[in-house]
C-alpha cells in the first residue's frame, strides 16, 4: 500500500523553502523547527500499545497557545505500522503550542472536520442524514476507529542540526461497536430482525478539540446491520433463532442528563419491549475487569459492547414478548421489574 499525502501550501514562497519531508502539511508559519508527533494508544482494557495494529490514519492540527490555528498534516497508509513511526511538522518557530489529533478521519467518509481558524473551531462531527421530519438526524454508518489526542503547551526549541522536537500524543477512542442479539427462551417462534425496529438515540454526533460533547441535538442510531443468527444450546440437540442488530456509535458519555437510550420496539404490537438508559447499563459491567476506573474512564477504554435479552412469550398473548433476561458482555444484569421502560 502507497502512503497518500496531502500537498497544500499556504504561499507561493514557501515552495522553495520545504523540503520534500514537509508534503504533508499546510503551514501557516515560516519557521525553522519541526516537532515529531508520535502516537500511543494504549487507553483500552488491556493496557497495551496498539496503535501499529489498529490505525490506518492520522491527522494532527498545531495551534498556538491563545487557539490560532498554525500548521495541520495529516498521512496514511502502510507507514503508520512501521516501528518507531512519527509525523514531522516542520516550518514552526519556537515557542509553545497545542497539538490535536483526529485519527481515522481517513479510513471512511462519515465524519466531517472543516480547517479551523482557531483551537474552539475545531469540531469532529458525523456526516449525519435526515428523515421526512428535518429535526431528526440519523445515522446508520459503520463508524470504524475513531482516535483523538491532545497535548497542550508542547515547547519547541531551536536545535542542532539532526535532532528534532519530539512529542508523545497519547490517544482515547471514541467510536463504538454495540451488537444486540434477541433471543427466546420459553418458545420455539422463529425470531427475525424485521420483527422488530432497534435505536440508539443519544445527543454526541459532535465533539470539540478536547474530545468533549458539544452537541445538544439529539440523533439517532440505527443498526448499520441486521441479520438472524442461530444459537445451538450446550446440549447441542436444540437450535434457536436470534434477531441481531449491530450498531456503531460516537464516544459514550456518562451524565445525568440526556442520556442515552436503546430502544426496541415489537413491530407486530408497536410496544416498546425494551427501553433503558443504554449506559447505566453498560457501567453496571465494569467491575468485572481486572483494575478500578471510574465510569467515563470504563466507556473510553472500551469499544465493544455484546448485548443479549432474552425475550419471554406471554402465554395466549399471541407473539407478544417481553424482555426477562439481560446479559452485557457476557455478564447478567439483574433487575427486579421484567417490564422494563
């Protein structure tokens, strides 16, 4: 695989200034540092380093300590595996600046990042789309990896010739993987995913330079796929069908208001068979992993979440389900009303 970089100067006469090292980036200055962003994403359950194996792109913005907006360069392709990898910004002047990056912004045309002016312009936002009703932005992309870093007040120095500026970029990922799987326990009826409609609604379709939300508009997620699965018991003499729905959504927050919500409706009754504050029910999880973290710490490190409800058929209620059992990622979640609203 070639690696793409992008070419754009500012002016004219910076051309004969750079050398064939700075074709990445739009400068906004003239001079003679350069800093090298290295990258670290080990901000995940298991606590390693995988930046090499998970990150295709990368795309840094430099800004001067009072937010203007100074240099951006960005690069993919096979390079970023290389051991040791670093993206070189030269034609800065010495001083103090903030670094930012938006990884993955490459990989798939589903976020939007205008150029900013400055630092507060920044915004990462999902290429959304609208329903008949305006108000309501979905979507129903698969996401992939989205990463972002930030360093702030990083010095830059006048140095010998040979040596460089170097600054470590640690990364979060934002972007998640939700699958739903519904399955009957007390009945043989066949489950497909068209019996049911499945949404994630939340209020997170933009985040700004420090990774925060600063969307108040709702949207909503749809599955970007459904299928029906077949579960074969531990006996093996039995095999059920599973409606499944997989979701990918934007960073997860937790908050006490707006929050986030997956809904499951039974098409057939057009009853909601399963709705609840989507991450209340994912923290309640994270004590099952091996360190202590707070509950924002536990939705950054982790990106994929297995939801499996079981659905109890009410008996001379025709094909009328409701939610009894609820496991994420493996672990029952126990609650004590089986209506669950």
């Amino acid at each position: 695989m070639k690696t793409n970089h992008i070419i754009a100067l500012m002016t004219a006469a910076l051309v004969g200034m750079l050398s064939a090292s700075c074709d990445k980036a739009i400068y906004d200055g003239k001079g003679d540092c350069q800093i090298a962003v290295r990258f670290k994403y080990d901000y995940n359950l298991k606590n390693a380093d995988a930046f090499r194996t998970e990150i295709k792109s990368v795309a840094v913005y430099v800004f001067e300590p009072g937010g203007k907006f100074v240099a951006k360069a960005r690069e993919n392709g096979a390079s970023l595996s290389r051991e040791g990898y670093s993206l070189v910004i030269p034609g800065l002047n010495p001083g103090k600046y903030d670094v930012v990056a938006w990884c993955g912004l490459q990989d798939a045309d589903v976020f939007d990042v205008p150029d900013p002016a400055t630092k507060q312009e920044l915004m990462c936002r999902i290429k959304t789309k609208s329903r008949t009703k305006a108000t309501e932005n979905y979507s129903d992309a698969y996401l992939g990896g989205l990463y972002h870093g930030l360093v702030e007040n990083v010095t830059l120095k006048n140095l010998p010739e040979g040596d460089v500026n170097t600054v470590e970029l640690p990364l979060v990922k934002d972007t998640n993987n939700i699958q739903v799987m519904l399955q009957s326990f007390n009945s043989d009826i066949n489950l497909t995913p068209d019996q049911f409609t499945f949404a994630i609604y939340d209020y997170n379709s933009e985040l700004d330079y420090k990774n925060e939300n600063t969307s108040f508009k709702p949207v909503t997620y749809d599955p970007f796929e459904t299928k029906q699965g077949k579960v074969t018991l531990n006996d093996g003499t039995e095999a059920l069908t599973a409606a499944m729905a997989e979701f990918s959504v934007n960073r997860l927050f937790y908050r006490n208001t707006d929050k986030a919500k997956l809904v499951i409706t039974q098409v057939s009754t057009g009853k909601e068979i399963f709705n609840v504050p989507l991450v209340d029910y994912l923290v309640m999880v994270k004590g099952h992993y091996a360190f202590e973290m707070d509950s924002q710490e536990y939705l950054d490190r982790q990106d994929n979440y297995s939801i499996v409800v079981f659905l109890e058929h009410r008996e001379g209620a025709g094909e009328e389900f409701i939610a009894a059992r609820v496991y994420i990622n493996g672990w029952q979640i126990v609650y004590s009303n089986p209506d669950i609203d």
